[in-house]
C-alpha cells in the first residue's frame, strides 16, 4: 500500500485490494455470491452468526430469555464465518441483505419470520416474551434511547477506532486520533450515566445492557482491540463496576461463547443446539466436537 498522499479520482473504482484484513471479503456491491442453503434445526429460533459482539448480543438475550423459562426462545446457533465470506451465501443474504452477521429467522409462526440487525433482533424478542424492554415511561424511554445509541455509536468504535488502531495495514496517526478521541468520549458518555443508574435504562438491566455491553464492556475489561492501555481504560470506574456486574450472570457467561472462534478454545462454544452443548466444555469435550466441525 502506498504511504504518499492520495488524490482521489473523479470517480472511484474498485481495481485493487487495500491490503487491509478483511479485503478478501469486502466489495462494493450487495447480493450473494455463491448458492447455499441455510440449515435449519429444532428450535422456534434459528440464529446464524459469529461470536463478536454484535453476535453476543443475541446469544446472551437468548440465554436471559432461556433462564427466565421461556421454552420459546429455543434455539439453534449456527456459525457463519465472515472471514470465509459465508455472509454472501444465498441463504444468508435471504435472512439479511445486508449480509451481516447476526440473522435470526423466527419459526415459531405460521411462516418463518426473519430478521436482521441486533438492535432490531434484541426488540423483537423483548416484545414476543414480554422481558428487558420497560413497557412505558421513563424507563422505556431511556431503553430505547441507550439502544440505539449502541447501534449509532459501535460503528465508531468498532469500523473507526479498531480498525485503525488493530487491523489498518499502516499506522495512520490522524485516523488513529480521530476515532480514539470519539471512543473516549463515548466511554465517558457512558461513565457518567452508570455513574447516576445502576443499569442504563435506571434500575433494571434491559436490552440496552446487553446490546452496550459486549462492546463497550468488553472494551473497559481490555478485551478489544488490544487497546486497554492506550485508551487508559480503568478510568472509566462506573462502566467497568457495571461490566463486571453484568459479566458474572450466569446468562451472559454462556451467551458470551456462543459462536465463538476465538480465544481460549475452552470459552469457544461453536454452535449451539441444545443446552446440554455448554456442559460440553466442562467436561473437556469441546476441543473434540471444535477439531471435528
Ligand atoms: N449494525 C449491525 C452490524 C452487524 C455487523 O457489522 N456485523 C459484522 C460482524 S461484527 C459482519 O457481519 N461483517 C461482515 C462483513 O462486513 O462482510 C448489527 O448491529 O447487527
């Protein structure tokens, strides 16, 4: 990659590989590339997506629903890999245009429903089961409010801030300050809210929680990006006591793993079809069942 200064042409074209780590599978034109089928399990929720945080979110919704005793919320987890291009199947791209993970089709219906984008997924649940979304008021407000703060934020932390500072083939300090400046006060954002609630819709964790916190939590517990020293993290003390908080249910501990092909391989649950998946990793098995898929 060049490191002289770039005039842009009039029009631009898409003739070369940036280099960067996700150019075998960006492009500038929508639709699927390929024909594949999405499989289909047992469960009333079919999930097709990857452990990064905006997979997360679901699992651990899903998990919350689970342990609250909604049958409902069943579901199968079916990984797609993103860095193999498994978001341009046909199947995938039916479930999300968009081809983004996470895509969930809801077969509990006469037909199947599907639904893309976690925000839209997270609201969708909240209202089938009637949990985590404040029913009127102040409180709902405030969920709906710090909800899609999450949606409008994230891309600045994630396609701004870590992209740069993790995964850009070059250092560039001005992209680099830019989007640390933004991830700080984002951070700061959130800081003084948990410094005035306990949750951030006010006294009850909501799915404003759990869309913020696999991003902005795992960020204050130096679990992204490699970044904890540089953004000086520890001084965010009310995020960090409330993604503690959050961190230790026993929900999002297994939700947090779902789909996971990262990390400690025994943190890694790599599809999900049954409850019974997650004794899986206490009894070592898991590395098997992860070398055989
Ligand atoms: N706003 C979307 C963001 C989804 C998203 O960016 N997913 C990423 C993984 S975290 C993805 O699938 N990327 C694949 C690609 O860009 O080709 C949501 O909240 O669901």
């Amino acid at each position: 990659m060049s490191t002289t200064e770039y005039t842009p042409p009039k029009v631009w074209a898409w003739n070369k590989p940036n280099g960067g780590r996700f150019a075998n599978i960006n492009r500038p034109i929508a639709g699927s590339t390929h024909d594949k089928e999405l499989a289909v399990g047992k469960h009333p929720m079919q999930l097709y997506s990857l452990g990064t945080p905006n997979g997360q979110k679901v699992t651990i919704m899903l998990e919350e629903l689970l342990a609250l005793g909604h049958r409902g919320a069943e579901y199968d987890a079916w990984l797609i890999r993103i860095g193999e291009g498994e978001q341009f199947g046909s199947g995938f791209v039916a479930a999300n245009p968009n081809s983004k993970i996470p895509a969930l089709v809801d077969h509990s219906g006469p037909k199947p429903i599907r639904l893309f984008e976690s925000g839209a997924i997270l609201v969708w649940l909240a209202e089938k089961f009637g949990e985590f979304l404040p029913k009127a008021g102040e409180a709902r407000a405030e969920c709906l409010s710090w909800l899609f703060w999450q949606m409008g934020s994230a891309p600045y932390l994630g396609g701004g801030f870590g992209h740069f500072y993790a995964y850009a083939p070059s250092k560039i300090e001005y992209a680099i300050d830019r989007f640390a400046m933004e991830t700080k006060r984002q951070l700061d954002v959130l800081d003084r809210r948990l410094a005035e609630a306990r949750y951030l819709a006010g006294d009850d964790y909501t799915i404003a929680d759990i869309a913020v916190w696999p991003w902005y939590g795992g960020l204050a517990k130096g679990l992204l990006y490699g970044s904890a020293e540089f953004l000086a993290v520890h001084e965010y003390k009310n995020v960090n006591r409330w993604a503690d908080e959050i961190g230790a249910r026993p929900a999002v501990k297994r939700g947090r793993i779902v789909n996971r092909l990262q990390g400690d391989p025994k943190q890694q649950l790599r599809e999900r079809h049954d409850a019974s998946d997650f004794e899986l990793r206490t009894q070592d098995k898991l590395e098997a069942k992860n070398a055989a898929d």
